[in-house]
C-alpha cells in the first residue's frame, strides 16, 4: 500500500505576530462591528480600562488602537468623559436643504416615494436573511408597540415605530441600506416632514398602522418574501394617503379660521 502523500507547510507560511497586530486586532474588531451598523454613532464605548480587561491586554495597546481609530475619524476621544463612536455620514441633508423643506411640507411626498422602495427592499432582505436573534427582535418591538398603542402612549409609539422599522432593516443585513436607512431615520425623528403624532390624530389610524407593522413582522418572521414586499409597501402607501388627508385637513383648518375672521 501507498505511503500517503504528507502536506509539507512551506516556510514562512503563517504571518508572525508581533505586539503590532494586538492593536491592529482590536481596531479590526470596532470597525467590524461600525460596518455591520452594531455600534453605531454617539455610541459611548467602555472605558479604556474596561476596552483592555475585555480584550485582555494592556491599555498602552488599547489606546495606540484609540488614536489609529481617532486618526480615521471613527471614534472621538473625549477627556474626562468618554469615547464614543464618531460621526460615520454625512447628513442626509443640509440644514439650508432642510428649512427650504420645513417651508414646503408637501415635499414630504417625495421623501414617502423613495422610502418606500428602501422600506419594500429592506422586508424582502430580511424575509430571506433574518436570523433568530432578529426576528426576536421584531416580535419584541411588536408586542411592546402593541402594548404602548393600548395606554395610548404615543411618544412611546413614534419611538417604538423608529426602532421596529430600523430592526428590519438590520435584519437586511445590508451594510450600506444599514447606514443610509439609519440617516433617513434620524431625519424622520427631527420631524422636519411630518409628524406621526399628526397622522394618529385620524380617527382609527392608530389601530390601522400598528396592524401594518404585525403584517410586515409575521412576513418576515415566515421568511414569505413577496408579502413581506407587500406589507411595507401597503403600509408606506397607507402612510402617504393619511398624510394626504392630514395635510388637506390642515389646509381646510386654516381656510376656516381665516373665514371667522373675515367674518
């Protein structure tokens, strides 16, 4: 019987390593952890004391990895207060951009039209890529948008909405929809279009939307892409057509209020 063939490793196969790669390891492990949207910006880190009993190496190391990450703008180091995760894009839009839109709220159509192609993008990614832990997530968001709809806590409901729509587009695990829907979302917060309390203001809205939500959840949570595709594009569609209301309502206000005092 034929000796088997033994695989020789060559010299120098293996790259050493040296007290460089101890930093250049912890660096890897942040910025892999920013590009997969995990920790995200204004996100306070540990303590560079902390950083280096996690990692289980001396804080000289820690912080020779701090300042590479600071040099690339990733982290900011603030003395006496913390480290936190930098600004990581540039805003969605800029402040002159943003009062030319507060001063035309009907250009909050648009901002609807191309949401809802990210919005039906991002179900179906996630219908086929969730993982348990996501979908974990989503069920989580439901039943507490579920329990915050019943006290009728709506300054829960905006921010538990923001939440359940940014776990769904995580669970895409698309790096770049990650951050670009991520930006689009903190524009929502600052309510510089429209805010959802003003669309809740319509009789049974409320009720309607946090149905829409279960919808796109159960889709995904299926893996049933085409209806996870369907539910949030219904459901942006719905948002439009309530908005379409809210802002006619608002304008017939204004035209009434303006009769009383002519009258």
């Amino acid at each position: 019987m034929p000796k088997a063939r033994v695989l020789k490793i060559p010299p120098q196969f293996f790259e050493p390593i040296d007290n460089e790669s101890v930093a250049g390891s912890v660096i890897y492990q942040i910025e892999t952890l920013i590009l997969n949207g995990i920790l995200r910006e204004g996100a306070r880190l540990p303590s560079e004391r902390d950083l280096s009993e996690q990692f289980s190496i001396s804080r000289p190391k820690v912080r020779e990895a701090l300042q590479i990450l600071e040099e690339r703008q990733l982290v900011r180091v603030i003395h006496g207060d913390g480290i936190y995760i930098g600004k990581l894009g540039a805003e969605a839009m800029s402040p002159a951009l943003i009062e030319l839109y507060k001063r035309h709220p009907s250009a909050i159509f648009d901002h609807l039209e191309y949401r809802r192609e990210q919005e039906c993008f991002a179900a179906r990614l996630a219908a086929a890529r969730s993982t348990k832990t996501d979908r974990a997530l989503i069920n989580n968001l439901l039943d507490a948008m579920k329990n915050a709809h019943n006290k009728g806590n709506h300054k829960l409901g905006d921010e538990l909405d923001t939440k359940f729509h940014n776990a769904v587009v995580s669970a895409s695990h698309n790096r770049i929809l990650i951050h670009m829907m991520s930006s689009l979302y903190e524009l929502n917060r600052s309510a510089v279009f429209f805010s959802r309390r003003e669309i809740l203001n319509i009789a049974e809205v409320s009720e309607f939307l946090l149905d829409q939500h279960h919808a796109i959840g159960e889709a995904i949570c299926s893996s049933q892409t085409n209806k996870a595709v369907e539910a949030a594009g219904d459901h942006i569609d719905y948002v439009i057509l309530s908005t379409q209301e809210a802002l006619s309502e608002r304008e017939r206000e204004t035209i009434a209020a303006k009769r009383v005092v002519v009258v």
